[in-house]
C-alpha cells in the first residue's frame, strides 16, 4: 500500500509529541504537541487534516511505553493505520546520533517508520479481556516477590527477631498468600470469560508441565496465538532458540541463546521446564539420556524449553489436546 505520510508519536504520561514526515518533501518536517487524552487525541487527527495528510495514505509509528499508549492505541483503532514498536528496535537502527529531546524522538520515530516501511505492519490493540489479565499477572508478580522476601526474613532472621516482628512477618505472609490465591481465582474467571481464550487455555493446561500462569503469560504474548504464529519465532522472542557466534577463520563462539529476550516469559518457561522434567516420564528420559552423554543442565533444560513451546503450538493449531505418548517398557 502507498504510503504518503509517516508520523512519529514519542508519548509520555501528559503529552503527545507528534513529527510529520512526508518523503517527497523530507525537509519540510511538521511538528505538533497535544495533550495525551481523549480530547488530545481527537485535535491530533484534527491537525493532520489541516496539514492536509491523507488519512487512508499515512502511518502512525509509537514506541511501547505501558499503560500511557493504550487510550491512544483503541482511539486510532479504526482511524489510521499504526503499530507499537519495541523502543530498542528503534534506538539501534538510528546509527549516530547526538542530542534527546521528546520533539528530536518523535522524528526519529517517524524517519524509522519510513525507513522500515516494508517490514512494519498495521497493528490492532489486544481484546479488554488480555488487557485485564497483564494487570493481573503483573500484580500477582509483585505479590510473589512479596512473598519470597518475607520467606527469606523469617528464614534468615528468626534467631534474632522478637516475637511481636516474627508474628507481623507470618501475618504479612498469611495475608500476601489469600491475595494470591484470590488473584490467581480472578485470572482464572476472567479467562474462563472468553470462549476463544478459554479454548486455547484448556489446550496448554493438557500439556504437562504448563499450569495456568504459564498458559496466561504465553497467551498475553502471542495476543491469543494471533499475533505469534511460529513456534520458532516465539522461542527467539522468549530467548530459547539458539544463534551462531563465528566470524571468519579465527572465532569460533559457541551457539548460544541471545540475551535480547523477554526474560519475564523465559521464567516462566524455565518453572514449566523444570515440573515437565519431574512429571513427564517421557521429558525426564530425555533429560537423564542427555546428561549421560555430557550435556550441561542449562542446554538440555533448554531444549526441554522449546519441546513445550513446540507442543504448544501444535495443540494450539491442531485445536485438540496434547496426548502422552505411551511408555515402552
């Protein structure tokens, strides 16, 4: 599709800065700030219209920046075109560069949607339903560290607390436990809310190893396996798939997994490992025969990994269970 206008958003809490970016007059770069709220988002489209950029021709390009993108996201929904780019992405295609400021970011921006304009695609916000459950992952994750600090207070200081400190800390676990277990309840409804999401939920679940928060987290990833298709894209997102390390004649670098991944989701593969390899007879041969042959732990654990991802992806795309193969005695 012809593209006439590329436009730069760098968005913070309070405000849009928006760059106008037209190709054929690439000095006459257009530059807008508006406030981020529903009326700013409603003046910003007023303003290109003004500018005469055509709607159906032009392409919004925003970083990724949380919950200050996401009113803006469903307002440009059925508008004009636009994507969320990784800030990272963005940051090491610009080359050289000197000076930051939000108008300079926005331009930025905008020149990186012209330049990648063959490889960005037009996006569309997850349902409220994967909204609701980020938040709800989120938080159960701060409560899990809650957690796991007041564990390791009652373990490593008993001896020297009172007995007053000692019963506020179990309190405060006592309590930080029922949160979990309510929030846990809430994902689970809230899954249970969506035929879609729900159906995709009972399919991870019937793999061992994979329980409900690592359905949840692979289902946020991948938009409901909209968004991720592959499962070999889908470990290179999570850092699980392996890369090269050689350059001519001299190096010779081990194969190794890149650390440009989303270290939250490996976590939560690296738990669904671990109990895959206890209760899966099948993965836990697989794990005994490798380290007989010398493989380190963290390699073969690594490809229990993908062995889960790719299982995942099948049942997801056959629509039907995961079924154990049969043990030959």
């Amino acid at each position: 599709m012809k593209r006439s206008s590329f436009i730069g958003i760098d968005i913070s809490k309070l405000t849009l800065d928006v760059c106008v970016y037209r190709p054929e007059h690439k000095e006459k770069k257009v530059f807008l700030k508006v406030l981020n709220t529903p009326k700013g988002h409603e003046l910003f489209l007023k303003e290109l219209r003004k500018l005469n950029v055509l709607i159906d021709e032009a392409f919004v390009c925003m970083e990724y920046c949380g919950v200050y993108g996401l009113e803006l996201g469903f307002y440009l929904e059925t508008k004009i075109d636009y994507c969320f780019c990784n800030p990272l992405h963005i940051k090491r295609s610009l080359g050289l560069t000197r000076g930051k400021s939000d108008k300079l970011d926005s331009y930025r921006i905008a020149r990186f949607s012209y330049l990648f304009r063959d490889e960005l695609k037009p996006m569309k916000m997850p349902s409220d339903c994967l909204i609701q459950l980020k938040s709800l992952i989120s938080e159960r994750s701060r409560i899990v560290k809650s957690i796991v600090i007041e564990k390791q207070t009652l373990s490593d200081l008993t001896a020297t607390m009172s007995k007053p400190a000692k019963d506020r800390a179990e309190n405060r676990l006592t309590g930080l436990n029922i949160d979990k277990d309510a929030i846990e309840k809430e994902i689970l409804e809230q899954v249970k809310s969506v035929d879609k999401i729900n159906k995709n939920y009972e399919l991870l679940i019937s793999i061992t190893g994979i329980s409900l928060i690592n359905a949840v987290v692979m289902i946020l990833c991948t938009n409901n396996f909209e968004s991720i298709t592959n499962p070999r894209s889908f470990a290179c997102y999570c850092g699980v798939a392996p890369f090269e390390h050689s350059s001519g004649t001299s190096i010779k670098g081990k194969t190794r997994v890149n650390q440009y991944a989303n270290k939250v989701v490996k976590t939560h593969l690296s738990n669904a490992a671990r109990a895959a390899m206890m209760h899966d007879p099948e993965l836990k041969a697989y794990y005994n025969r490798k380290r007989a042959e010398g493989k380190d732990h963290g390699t073969v654990m690594n490809a229990l990994k993908f062995k889960l991802i790719t299982r995942a992806f099948a049942v997801i795309k056959r629509g039907t269970p995961y079924v154990k193969l049969k043990q030959v005695a």
